[in-house]
C-alpha cells in the first residue's frame, strides 16, 4: 500500500484559487489510480475527482466540472488538485485516496486513504 500525505488547504475568499498536494510514499505510485473527496461537517464524504495510473482518463464530480483540474506527477510520487472559482460550498476536508482499480476509486473503494486537509472557503 502507499501511505498519503495531503497538503495545501487553507482559507480563501470566494472566487479565489487553491491547490492541493498529495504526496504518496511506500509502494510503487504509478500502480495506483488516484482520487479526491471532500466532507462537508454533518455531510457523507464525497467523491470530488479521480485520475488514471498515467493521467490519462480522469473524472469530476458534476458540482466541480470546469472548476477543478485534477493531474499527477508520477515522477514525484504526488497528485495534485487545482481548485478555481472556488465557493462557500466547497468547504469541506479534503481526502486523497490510492487504488489499484479506476472505476473502484470512483466509487471510493480504496486501498489507502490520506488524513485530510481543511479547506474553507468564505463568502
């Protein structure tokens, strides 16, 4: 398994820019699709976006479709997710999450997880 590590979070005003880090270490990364889900207080966590082994398929939830670039760097052991246009809804602890299988992922079957980082966002 890969153990992950997330960073990035913070507080931002809306309309504003973040991007998150996740930084994989233990096995090999690029045997792993990736992906982000977010937990709102008192909400289920939610997938957020994913990304194949190589980069080369990803998804987005509906709600950040055009806002969110999710992307890899498999020689950095690292994936990222550049969140712009940002909302008071998407304030959430931010998870990533490895997989071996893609469409397992999106489904938020994973065989690690990250500890989260907070991301608030004010209006």
């Amino acid at each position: 398994q890969v153990q992950l590590v997330e960073s990035g979070g913070g507080l931002v005003q809306a309309g504003g820019s973040l991007r998150l880090s996740c930084a994989a270490s233990g096995d090999t990364f690029s045997n792993y699709a990736m992906g982000w889900f977010r937990q709102a207080p008192g909400k289920e966590r939610e997938f957020v976006a994913s990304i194949s082994w190589k980069g080369g398929d990803t998804y987005y939830a509906d709600s950040v479709k055009g806002r969110f670039t999710v992307s890899r760097d498999n020689a950095k052991n690292t994936v990222y997710l550049q969140m712009n246009t940002l909302k008071p809804e998407d304030t959430a602890v931010y998870y990533c999450a490895a997989g071996r299988l893609l469409r397992t992922v999106l489904r938020g079957i994973c065989d690690s997880w990250g500890q989260g980082t907070q991301v608030t966002v004010s209006s």
